[in-house]
C-alpha cells in the first residue's frame, strides 16, 4: 500500500539536548497509526515536525510524495490537526471559527461546517462564543475543525483529552467512519492505550525521542494478549536498557 | 495578501476600532478646544493663530495614535502568540511571512489613515466652528489647511511605520503589556519639547528623527517575519 507519510532519520536537538533521534516512520493511505508512548517521549514533536511547526535538524520527512522543506506549506491543505490542545478564537461562535478555517484553507464551507458541527454533537451550540465551551466541547470542536476541509491526512495529538465516554465513543467511532468511508490516513497518539489498541492499524512505539517499534496491530493480536502488555514490556525494557 | 488581510480584519473584529477612533478624534479636538478657549481670555492667549492650535493637535494625534497602534499589535500579533492561536495559523496552506505582513499591513495602514481622518475632521471643525467659538484671534483661511496635507500625509506615513517599533518590545516576551508601554514611552519621547520660553522644539521637528525612526520601524517589521518560514514556532 502506498505511503502517505514517510519519515527518514529524522532528528531533533534543541539547545543541545536530542529530544528526537533517527525516527523512521511509514504511514499507510488509509490506515489508523496509533503513536504511542510515555509524557516526553518526542510524540507531539514528531507531529509538529510533520506539520512544518518545528523543523528538524536531521532526517527527512515526505507527505504525500512531496519533501517537506522548512519553507513548505501547500502540503498542508490536506492535512487537519489537533496538536496538544485545540486553540480557537475566544470571542467568535463555534461556526465562525470553522466558517474562519474554511476560509483560511481556501475550502468551500456552505455545508461542511455546520456538517462538521453536526458529526462532533456541536450543532446546537454552532452560535455559542468559544468562552462558554467546556475543555470536552473544545476538543470536540477541534476534531470538527480538522475534519471540517475533508483532508485527506488527520493528525490528531490526544485528540481524547478532556471528552467524557461518551465523547470518546464517539470519536472512536468517527474515525473507524472516517477511514472507512472517506479513506482518510490518521496519525493519532493518546495516553489511552485500549482506546488506540481498538481502532489502530499499525503502532509506532516511542520512548526517549527513539521509535522502538512500528508494528501491525494483528501481529501484537497473534504474538501478544494485548497492546498494553506489550507497550509496558517495550517500554520497561528500553528503559532498563538505557 | 489583500484576502488574508480581509480575513484577519474579520478575525480581530477591526471594525470594532472605528469607535474608539471617534472616541480619540473628539477627546484630542475637546482637550485642544478647551485650552483654546480657556486660554482665550488671557493676556498671551496659548493659540495666536492656527498654525500654533495645530502643532499641539498634531503632538497629540501623533502620540494617541502610536498607542492605538500598539494596541492592535498587541491584539494582532502578540495575543496569537499568546493564546497559541499562531500555531493553528500556521498549519495553513499560507506563507507564515504573509500572515504577519497582513497584519502588519492593517496596523500600519490603520494608524496611517486613522491620522488622515483626525486632521481631516478637526480641520473641518476648526474651520467650521472660529468663527462662532473663537480658537485663536487671526483668521484661519482653507488655504492654510490645503497647505498642510503634504506634510499631513508625511507625518502619517512616518508615524505608521513609528508605530510598528512596540512589535520588537512586545515580541521578545510575547508581551502585551511590554507593547504598550514602549509605545508610550515612544510616543512620549519623539513628541518631548524643549522649550526657554519663547521658543520651542520638539525631537519631531528634526526631520531626521521621525524620518529614521520610521525606518527603524519598518525594518523591525520585516525582520519580524523575514525568518518566519524557517524558523520553530514556539
């Protein structure tokens, strides 16, 4: 299957300390990778770095057959993202900030926002200033604006961070939707390792900026009771290495 | 360009700035006019003549609206980085360099036109109200007021790019308050007069002051996005 995202060697040192170090990475098209790994590992900044906020000292990254450069920006009109928390702006209506982003992204949006708000539970309070959201709607808005341009790449940090079980179902749900019908590739990380270990393709395991392992979820199914078990070993064992 | 800017006046609600344009273009004309008329009854009136009314209205203009300006800065530029709202700015399919020259561009272009319009207006209503409420003794002629929009509009363009210097200030902490207060204190201090009684002078009327500090000012504004692109975003 062809390569949405492929990572070489890819390195981060800042202020001296190597935060990332030789990471490859190879995303399918339409497939769930689930990113997981320990506070600090270096996940948020593998993503970033996909996304051209941070720039790498070394490696090479490649969206969609394209190089990312550190002056790149055309590859990311298809790509949506939530990287550590969504951010809006406060004193504009949940439909004016997706309405804002469509604009930004050159996409029409007669439909697609209040789509969107319709498919995160939103749609009632499209009208309501982002200063009376909860941390839960906010992430849930943030999952409606990086879905909202149909992109064809989701980059989502804990995009679960904050949402209640119910908000988490439905996410989960969402996404499984999302690969399925629409063939979009997603990057997801989260703490929850049940919750990736339920929709994800292939894990890429890191620990201390190194990727220790990418592997298909049927193969931790055949080999292993489940991904927990197999995340701790990974990561105790790399730890105790160290 | 001109879409981003449109966009970002959208965004940060610009419009909403016209009031407190008002506001300031009626609280420079009320204090002006009080001291006009409060001094009107003395022996050594503060006004003479138009040309005196209108260099203490331009100390004025030129002070408020290098403040103004840096209030949208900060609101434009500085709450981005602040509220990290610049990072979602920058996963667009945009130049980061053309995000910040069109906010840049609303700041400076605001201030610019924002001190047309006040020299405008007050020109108008000085010219409209001596004659019933008495400024100054002599007679102001529109001639004297077409007179001076060469140098209005020079003044403008040169307090425009002034305005841009808090950006240097507010960015090293991503500071609103550190934008605003260095304006001040520039505002302050291109305006600071030195007078022996007689005479007086202030730093903008050496030619050479305003003119550098114009280009100090769009020099930092360059600089604060010629890297841009390959740079981290904090």
């Amino acid at each position: 299957m062809e390569s949405v995202i492929r990572i070489r060697q890819l390195g981060k040192t800042y202020k001296g300390i190597e935060s990332v170090s030789n990471v490859h990475m190879n995303i399918k098209k339409g497939e769930i990778y689930g990113f997981l790994g320990p506070n600090g590992a270096g996940k948020t900044t593998v993503m970033r770095m996909i996304l051209n906020l941070v720039k790498p000292t070394s490696g090479e990254i490649i969206v969609l057959n394209e190089i990312v450069q550190p002056t790149s920006y055309l590859y990311l009109k298809n790509i949506g993202s939530i990287i550590e928390y969504p951010v809006f702006y406060e004193a504009l209506t949940a439909y004016e900030n997706l309405e804002l982003h469509c604009e930004y992204v050159g996409y029409s949006h007669k439909v697609a926002v209040e789509e969107a708000l319709e498919i995160v539970g939103l749609h009632r309070v499209g009208d309501k200033k982002i200063s009376e959201f909860s941390l839960g709607m906010k992430q849930r808005l943030g999952i409606a604006r990086a879905i909202v341009t149909k992109p064809d790449i989701l980059i989502l940090d804990e995009p679960i961070n904050g949402l209640d079980p119910i908000g988490i179902k439905d996410i989960r749900e969402l996404l499984v939707r999302l690969k399925e019908q629409l063939g979009v590739t997603i990057l997801i990380s989260s703490h929850i390792v049940s919750e990736i270990e339920s929709i994800a393709d292939t894990i890429g395991v890191i620990n201390r900026g190194r990727l220790l392992k990418e592997v298909k979820m049927d193969e931790i199914r055949a080999q292993h009771s489940n991904l927990e078990q197999y995340f701790l070993q990974l990561i105790m064992g790399d730890d105790q290495h160290a | 360009m001109l879409k981003l800017m449109k966009l970002e006046w959208k965004k940060q609600r610009v419009n909403s700035y016209f009031k407190a344009l008002m506001i300031c273009i009626v609280s420079i004309f009320g204090a002006v006019s009080l001291m006009a008329w409060t001094s009107g009854e003395e022996i050594e009136p503060l006004f003479p003549d138009y040309a005196e009314l209108m260099k203490l209205t331009n100390v004025f203009i030129r002070i408020v609206f290098i403040i103004f300006s840096s209030v949208l800065l900060s609101r434009l530029v500085i709450d981005e980085y602040r509220n990290k709202t610049i990072q979602l700015l920058y996963t667009y399919p945009l130049q980061r360099k053309k995000i910040i020259q069109a906010k840049l561009a609303i700041v400076f272009g605001f201030c610019f036109f924002s001190i047309i319009l006040t020299s405008i207006i007050i020109n108008l209503l000085v010219l409209s109200l001596n004659p019933m409420f008495p400024f100054f003794e002599a007679p102001v002629h529109v001639g004297q007021m077409v007179a001076s929009i060469p140098t209005t509009i020079l003044n403008a363009f040169m307090i425009a790019g002034i305005s841009l210097i808090p950006i240097y200030f507010g960015m090293r902490k991503k500071s609103a308050p550190a934008t605003i207060t260095s304006a001040v204190l520039i505002g302050f201090l291109i305006n600071s007069t030195v007078s022996n009684g007689g005479t007086s002078a202030s730093l903008f009327q050496f030619i050479a002051v305003p003119i550098v500090m114009c280009l100090v000012g769009l020099i930092i504004g360059y600089l604060s996005y010629y890297k841009l692109d390959k740079i981290d975003v904090a």
